[in-house]
C-alpha cells in the first residue's frame, strides 16, 4: 500500500511538473521541467517493475500475468509486434518471436 502511494505520489509530481514545463515562456526552464518529468517517468516505471517483482507476494502464473501487463503499459509496440507474429504463418519461426 505504501510503495502504490509513493508511486502515485511521483506521477502526481510529474504532471506537475509537465504543466510547468508547457505554461513555462523560457525554452531552457521549458527543457529542464522536461527533463525531470523524463526522470520522474524513468523512476516510476522502475518501482513499478520492482514492486511487481519483490513486494507483491504472487505465485509464478499470476506474477507472469502482472509482468505482462507492464510491459504493455509501458512498451507500445508490444501489441503490434503480437499481432504481427501471431498473425504470420508460422508464430515459431518468426523472426520477431524471440524479442516479443
């Protein structure tokens, strides 16, 4: 419960921030929000897989599951790349099969 909160706590500070950083009238203090919003999201993202994998106490089908569904939130092209593998003729031997 502690480790969602802090999470939610950082996305409420990069939307913060990213609202600064667009009214901001100055392109290096515009820069410089963005470029701490692109932390913030990089260390969100980062707790996020770490509390899938250590705090949240699952069996192995239900932590693949969770697993899973970070990467689809945070990986975009996974979907095509499924549909594109599983839609070819033979999903095995596919050449994208090994990275999706």
């Amino acid at each position: 419960r502690v480790s969602k909160n802090y999470r939610s706590v950082i996305r409420a500070c990069m939307e913060e921030m990213h609202q600064v950083a667009i009214a901001a009238k100055d392109p290096a203090c515009s820069h410089r929000f963005s470029s701490q919003v692109s932390i913030l999201s990089a260390m969100e993202l980062i707790w996020n897989l770490c509390e899938i994998l250590f705090i949240e106490v699952a069996p192995a089908g239900p932590l693949l599951l969770h697993l899973l569904d970070w990467v689809r939130l945070h990986v975009c092209e996974v979907d095509n790349l499924l549909a594109d593998v599983l839609g070819s003729e033979n999903p095995r031997k596919h050449e994208s099969f090994w990275k999706l």
